[in-house]
C-alpha cells in the first residue's frame, strides 16, 4: 500500500505480474464498462478523436481503472469545461427543484 495516493487505490501500479490470487478480470470488465460508456458520450459529441489513448485496465489489486491516455492540452481544457458545465447544470436542476427554505404556507 506505499504507492496508494488515494482511498480508491487508482493510483495503484498497472498489473503488469498477474498473480493468481487476484480477479483481475471483474475488475477490468467493470473498467471497460466505464470506458465504454465514457467513449459512446466522447463519440456522440464529436470528440472521440481528442481521446485515442481511451481503453480500461486494471491495478495490480484487481481494480478496474480508466486510462484516458495522453491528451491535447486543448482536450483536457475542453473535458474540465464538460464537466463544470455539467455539475453546473445538475446543480441548477437540485437547487430549482428544492423546497423553499421559508415557512410552509400550504399547510391550513
């Protein structure tokens, strides 16, 4: 666990030694879930070309991960802003749809 930057353990080492005790296989398979779902949404906005380096992998605990690749400076400005925009806008819906924080006057 000395390599471990994070609770997750993405930052574990690729499995590179297989070792037989490990399910290296559910874990790929959940990251390759993950990165295919990631590479539909990339595609349908046009932007599957920025991302050539997208594929799943796995930790050498078993851990499914998503390697992203190397990138464009100008694709991982353009990811962030996705991503900003996003949580802006789930942010915006939650915020739209709360109760208001007053007293409730519907009640008689």
């Amino acid at each position: 666990m000395d390599n471990v930057t994070d609770p997750r353990g993405v930052c574990r080492r690729r499995a590179e030694n297989l070792a037989p005790e490990v399910p290296y296989v559910r874990g790929w398979a959940e990251g390759k879930r993950s990165a295919d779902a990631l590479a539909t949404v990339l595609r349908g906005l046009g932007l599957d070309s920025d991302f050539p380096g997208l594929k799943a992998d796995v930790n050498e605990e078993g851990d499914g991960v998503v390697c992203l690749g190397t990138i464009r400076p100008e694709a991982a400005e353009l990811l962030a802003s996705m991503l900003i925009v996003g949580l802006t806008v789930e942010m915006a819906t939650q915020l739209a749809s709360a109760p208001p924080n007053g007293p409730d006057t519907t009640a008689a």
